[in-house]
C-alpha cells in the first residue's frame, strides 16, 4: 500500500532504526541526517517516515508530509546556519536526475556558494 515501509528500501531502514545514520532533527513524520558523501558543508537529508518513491508521488499522496518535509528542510537551514547565506533544496526525480535511493528525500545544501545551473 502506498507509503507502507519496503523491505529493500534503504531510508526506510534509517526511519526504523535498522541502519544508523547522523540524525539531525526528527519529528513526528520526518527524519533529517547527515548525507553519508556530503557535497557542501552543510549536506543534510530529509525524509518522510512513509516510503513514497519521489517527491511528485508523496506530494499527491500525504500532501500534509510534503509540506512537513520543505518546512523541515528550512529548519535544518536554519539550524545549520545556512539560511542567512543562501541554501539550496534538491529533490532529484528519476535516474536520469542522478535519483539513487527511491524513497522522496530532500537534499539540504549550503555552507558555500552554489553555482547555477546545477550540472
Ligand atoms: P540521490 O542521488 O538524490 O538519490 O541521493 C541519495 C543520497 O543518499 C546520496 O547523496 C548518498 O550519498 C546518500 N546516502 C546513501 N546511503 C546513505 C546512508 N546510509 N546514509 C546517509 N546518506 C546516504
Ligand atoms: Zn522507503
């Protein structure tokens, strides 16, 4: 059923516990940690507790999480510091995208400056 936990879902073991992570913030339907090959200073992941594949499908699904998961990607910001200089959320859809773990997470960036467009 949409959103139940995967079996072979990687980030679906860090919400429960089974594979550790650096974990940042937590709340009752998101878990922000630390990307474990981070590509800035301040590289933090932000992941709904239901497993959706992506952004559009979590969005369409548990509106109320997506929303919980770009409002929790600004608190890392700002917990991190890097609000006052400028962050960048990624949410990378589909291989081609560079998308590797398929279970919606956002990509908290910031720390240094960001050049645009991103490659
Ligand atoms: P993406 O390529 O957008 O799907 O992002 C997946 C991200 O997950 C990459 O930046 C990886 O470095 C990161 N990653 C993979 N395994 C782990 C892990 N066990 N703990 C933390 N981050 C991870
Ligand atoms: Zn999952």
């Amino acid at each position: 059923m949409a959103g139940e936990p995967q079996s072979d879902c990687l980030f679906c073991k860090i919400v429960s516990g089974e594979v550790p992570a650096t974990i940042v913030r937590e709340t009752e339907t998101t878990v922000a940690f630390r990307d474990i090959n981070p590509q800035a200073p301040t590289h933090v992941l932000v992941i709904p507790r239901v497993h959706y594949p992506d952004a559009a499908s979590l969005a369409a699904g548990a509106p109320d999480v997506a929303a919980d998961l770009l409002r929790e990607a600004g608190e890392v910001a700002a917990q991190e510091k890097t609000d006052a200089t400028g962050y960048r959320i990624v949410l990378n859809t589909g291989e081609g995208a560079g998308q590797t773990v398929f279970h919606t997470h956002a990509h908290v960036l910031g720390g240094r400056g960001l050049t645009w467009p991103p490659g």
